[in-house]
C-alpha cells in the first residue's frame, strides 16, 4: 500500500468511513435490524446533538440502530477509519500481518488489535460455497501439519493436532479446513462436499486418495516417495503435479512462522479462512485492494463477535 493510498479518506474521516460502511451493508438504503422495515419514509434519521453519527430510528418498531449491528463492528470503540484501515492492510499483505505491528500502525491497544484482527478474520471465513471446479477445471487436494513445538515445521504423525486439508484450484480459489486427523473417514467427506463431480483431482499417492477416480472426472496422482515432482500427461497435455498447493502451504507457513507466533489450535480455522480469502480474491485474478476491502466488509455481516474471556488471549 502506498502513502498516497493512506490518504483514502476511509482511513481519515470518520462521516466517510461511516457512509463508506452504510453503501456496503445498505446496498438498497437502510433497514431496521429489529424488524426489517427497510421503508424510507418510517426511518429516520437522527441527526440530534446527542445523538451517535449515522443512529437512525425506525417508526415501525420505535427502535434504533447503525450499520454496525450484527456486524463484527457493533459495539466496537474503535474508529471506523481504523477497522477500514486495518482490514485494509491485512487484506492487501500477502503473508499477514503480526498483530504487533498492526497495533503500532493503528495506535491502538495491543489487546483491542488482536481482537480486531480475529473479527476480521470472522468477516473473511466464508462457508456454505458450492463446490469448486468444474469440467476441465484442475483442482489439487494435499495435506500439512501445523507445527507448535519450536516453531511450525511439517511433523508427520496422526497424534498431530493441527492437520490441514487444502483444496486449490489451478487459477481459481483455494479452501482450508482444520481436520482432526488425517484419515480417510476425516477427508473424504470433506473432498466430496466441496469438489465438483466434473473436476479433475491431482494429488499424492496416498492410498486415502485412491477411490477418487471413481467418484470424480478423472483424478491423477504424483509419488513424492519415489523422488516425483510431476510430469506431463503424455495423451492429453495435462500437467501433473500439485505444485499450486503446494505454493498455497508455502506462503501459509512462511505467514504463520513469521507473523503468527501464538497460533492456539481452537484459532486455526481463522487463521486459514484469512489466508484462503487472500488466495482467493488475489490481483492475478483481477480482484484489486479496493474490492477485496470491500468483500471483508461483505463478509462482516451477520457475523457479530463478542470476546471476553482472558482464555481468548493469545499469549493466554
Ligand atoms: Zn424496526
């Protein structure tokens, strides 16, 4: 992001950040939360001394409301400028960003930061998607582990608490998921919910994987045992390797090691849906800050988060 960037006046003016906020969650003007009058002329707007910027009241009900109810920002002190601003630095860093260094930029308290920052994480989680591929489409499955003890390195072992299964699609999107073990009882499941029947299914040689031929389009499989990085599917061109996954892990783990120290396992799912939503809203697909931004804040709809327990520290 460059300083002139900085200038957005999302970032500085709080009426701004507001109303950049109300086109998101009001693409067709304001509604009541509490009943769902969405009629112009039974709401309005209070624009009193006393009253809270961008507080409207509904006739219909006789309630009150913002944009921000039922959103990750309801009840938050902090400035919209600063959730706009911090969503923006941590869609548009590539590897994360550490809460640290999030906390010095915005000026916020260390504490008030990491919540921020795993309610933004909240917004980027999106569940409920159609399966991914399609008819000609590649899509690589693998696996990895995510170490704690001295750091994140790959441990192989069921006893392994943080197991990750990831599915990517070559040029498309990517998705997580924080499995309990690495099995095919815990995998296939996953697989089938979330891959098109008419995909094309890449991954090792792992026995787990081996009825996946008969389930999907056509599904190719790489020995890592035998020293194979991939090859080419002399008959129909296709390269075979899961190299993209691969990719995808690789600046996952450089993220957690340099930026996420404290990862506890009951967090992990956030931390992948964060790094799943980069993937997947990426410039190399045409989805520039901008938009990004405001898919984030798409994603902070109905998606209110309360912290309160010390056991939510993460240095807890
Ligand atoms: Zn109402």
């Amino acid at each position: 992001m460059s300083a002139a960037d900085l200038q957005d006046p999302r970032f500085t003016d709080e009426t701004a950040a507001r109303e950049a906020l109300e086109d998101i969650v009001w693409p067709n003007g304001p509604h009541c939360p509490h009943c769902g009058n969405a009629d112009a002329a039974k709401l309005a707007k209070l624009e009193t001394k006393s009253a809270r910027p961008g507080l409207y009241y509904c006739n219909e009900c006789k309630g009150q409301f913002t944009a921000t109810v039922g959103t990750i920002f309801e009840r938050s002190k902090i400035p919209l400028t600063k959730w706009w601003l911090a969503m923006h630095l941590i869609g548009s860093s590539k590897k994360g960003i550490s809460s640290h260094q999030l906390h010095r930029m915005l000026g916020v308290s260390y504490k008030s930061t990491w919540f921020m920052m795993h309610r933004i994480r909240e917004a980027m989680r999106v569940g409920g998607l159609a399966p991914m591929g399609g008819e000609g489409a590649v899509v690589e499955i693998d696996e990895t582990f995510i170490g704690r003890k001295g750091g994140f390195e790959v441990r192989q072992g069921a006893w392994h608490k943080n197991a990750v299964l990831t599915l990517v699609e070559r040029g498309g999107s990517a998705r997580s998921f924080h499995v309990d073990e690495v099995t095919k009882a815990e995998i296939l499941p996953i697989v089938r919910e979330n891959l098109s029947r008419e995909s094309h299914a890449m991954t090792d040689e792992a026995a787990r994987y081996a009825q996946l031929g008969n389930e999907f389009a056509k599904h190719d499989a790489v020995d890592h045992s035998r020293g194979e990085y991939g090859y080419t599917d002399r008959k129909t061109g296709a390269k075979i390797n899961i190299n993209t996954v691969e990719g995808y892990y690789s600046i996952f783990k450089r993220g957690m090691k340099g930026v996420y120290q404290h990862c506890g396992e009951k967090h992990l799912h956030r931390y992948l849906a964060e790094f799943d939503f980069r993937y997947s809203n990426r410039s190399a697909l045409d989805i520039e800050d901008n938009e990004r931004v405001a898919k984030i804040v798409e994603g902070a709809k109905g998606k209110r988060l309360m912290y309160r327990r010390p056991s939510e520290s993460p240095l807890a």
